[in-house]
C-alpha cells in the first residue's frame, strides 16, 4: 500500500470513530505526567508507553456484541514494574478489566477473597494474604505517588489508537529518551462507527451478514510523524512457530521497528525472540527461580538497546 492511501485509511479512520470521552482531561494528566519533576523536557528521565490487553470491535454503536482479542495483559503489567523497577516513566495504556502492575500476587477477586468483616461495621485483611496485599498496595502506591505509573485505560480500538496517538504527541517532546512496548493485541477487522447498527442487532432477521474493513496500521505514522525519535517496540504473536520468525522479520522491516519481540501463544510465559536487524535474541525465563517472569530479562535487554539508541543519537548530534 502506498503512503497516500495509508494516510487516506487512516484519516477516515480517526474521522468516523466515536469522539473520545476526555481527551482534554488525558492530554493535560499526560503533559504533568511526562514533565513532572523533569526540569529540561527531552533530556530528563526516560518515559516508556506499554500497551496491554486486547481491543475491542463493537458491532453495534449502543453495544451489546462485540469481537475481542485474546490478551490477559500479564506482559504489560509484569512489564511495567520492570520498566519502573529500571527507572523508567510509565503510562500504561491497558484494557480494563486486565491484570495490573503489583497485583499477581493476590487472588482473583480481591476485594471479596482479601477482606473480612471485623464486625458489623467494619472489615480487616485476612490474616492469610496481609502481607500480599501490604506489598501490592505500598508499591503501586510508590510508583503513583512519586510520577513513575499513569495508568490509561481503554476498550474499544477506537479508544486504544486515539489515546495511542495523544500520548505519543505528549512524548514527542521527549525525542530518543521515550521509549513504545507495543504488547497490546490489536484488532485487526472493525465496523466503521458510521456504518454500524445503532440498536442492537435482531436474531430473527436471519444469519448475519457483516462487512469488516481493515483497521490501518499505525506503526508505520507512530515511527513516522507521530513521535519520530522515539525508541520503538512492537510484538508479534502467532499460534504457529513455523511463521512467526518470518513475520516478525517484516514488521520489523515494514514499520522500521527498532526490535520486535516474536512469541507463541502456548510458550509466551517461557520464552520470547527479540528480532532486530543485527539477528535474534532469545529470551527465557530463568527456571531455577521460583515465580521469575520473562519479562524480567525482556526489559533488562531492552533496556539496554535504548541505552546504546540514546547515546548513538547524542554521539550523532554532537
Ligand atoms: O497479555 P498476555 O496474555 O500476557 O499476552 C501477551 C501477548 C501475547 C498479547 C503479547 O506478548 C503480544 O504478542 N502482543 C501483540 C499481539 C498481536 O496480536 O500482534 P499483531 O500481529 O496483531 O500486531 C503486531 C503489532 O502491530 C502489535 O505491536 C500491535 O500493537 C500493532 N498493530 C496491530 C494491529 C493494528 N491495526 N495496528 C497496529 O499498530
């Protein structure tokens, strides 16, 4: 596809989608984040933005159907605290209702499984998860409190790609010291909001026929125009190993991405291959430690490259 008719899928994208609720209110929690307790803008602390969690195609505009993408959002949120752990800023754009940063270790349900009523007017943490909670709760408080989490959340795609494309003008700013980790699944197909149902869909109609047109990639305007310094991560998923390398190899050439990190949906928790244009990395959880995360290496990795982008880019610049 040439660059016009990208631009032109694109523009009619963001115009038929639904006006997104807040923007002013993002954009404004997105500049005090980002230049909190940064004195210089573009030379201060690094900023990461980390996707996480599927988005969703609604089939009809007062939803009651939609079609979702896999993702539990585990990569995001145990990136996430690795990201802060090194340092990093993070505005983690998730879907709601996925897992979240500090939280893998308590049950499901917290707030029913944690507590327990003292008396008829009160409730305690139970004994036996007080100090998962304590933990959960003293560092997702440190990492809000002192600028280093915003938390965004979306649900739909036409949510996801109009705060994607808010926050990475915020971090434009920032040129080589921001960093993407695109591990969000994105959808794929979608109903133009225009042209969709408003009311929901009647069954007695018949079997459904349903048109769905091509969501537009954004890598490519992410790298290109929307924050064109920044250091770029995108992923690949495939349910076949066969494809995967060979397909990360694209995305990595086709939407110049600085790495793409290619994983297999059985495999994801154990391993990953960090595919750049100098060769592929492997990445494995360290299976001598009990509870260790992939991630963990992942980000370190990651990080690492960033370092060698940003001090390639000063060099360059002097
Ligand atoms: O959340 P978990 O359960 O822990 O699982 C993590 C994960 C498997 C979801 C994650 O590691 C992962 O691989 N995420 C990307 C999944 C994917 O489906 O990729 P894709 O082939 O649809 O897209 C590739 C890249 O293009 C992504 O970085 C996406 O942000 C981007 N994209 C996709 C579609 C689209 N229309 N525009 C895009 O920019």
């Amino acid at each position: 596809m040439d660059s016009a008719t990208l631009h032109e899928e694109i523009h009619s994208f963001f115009e038929s989608a639904p006006p997104l609720k807040e923007s002013a209110k993002i954009t404004d929690k997105l500049n005090r984040f980002i230049h909190f307790d940064s004195p210089s803008p573009g030379k201060g602390r690094r900023v990461v933005c980390v996707t996480s969690g599927g988005t969703t195609v609604p089939l009809e505009q007062r939803c009651v159907r939609y079609i979702d993408n896999f993702s539990s959002g585990h990569r995001g949120a145990a990136s996430t605290e690795y990201f802060i752990k090194a340092g990093y800023k993070v505005i983690l754009l998730y879907r709601r209702g996925t897992c979240q940063p500090y939280c893998s270790s308590l049950p499901e349900d917290p707030l029913l499984e944690c507590f327990e009523l003292a008396d008829d007017s009160d409730f305690r943490v139970r004994q036996s998860h007080s100090e998962a909670v304590k933990g959960a709760i003293m560092n997702h408080h440190a990492a809000v409190a002192g600028g280093l989490l915003l938390k965004l959340p979306f649900t739909t795609i036409f949510e996801y790609l109009q705060m994607l494309r808010i926050i990475a003008s915020s971090m434009k700013s920032l040129e080589y010291h921001a960093m993407f980790y695109l591990a969000a699944a994105v959808s794929d197909f979608y109903v133009p909001w225009k042209s969709m149902a408003e009311h929901k869909i009647q069954s007695a109609s018949g079997p459904l026929d349903m048109r769905l047109m091509q969501v537009p990639k954004m890598l490519s305007v992410l790298r290109t125009e929307w924050s064109p310094s920044a250091f770029c991560i995108s992923f690949k998923l495939e349910t076949d190993s066969k494809i995967l390398l060979e397909k990360a190899n694209m995305a990595l050439k086709k939407y110049k991405m600085h790495s793409v990190v290619a994983n297999e949906l059985l495999t994801r928790k154990e391993e990953v291959t960090v595919v750049t244009e100098n060769g592929n990395i492997s990445v494995r959880r360290d299976k001598t430690r009990p509870g260790s995360e992939v991630e963990d290496p992942l980000v370190e990795l990651l990080v690492k490259k960033h370092s060698t982008y940003i001090n390639d880019a000063i060099a360059q610049d002097l």
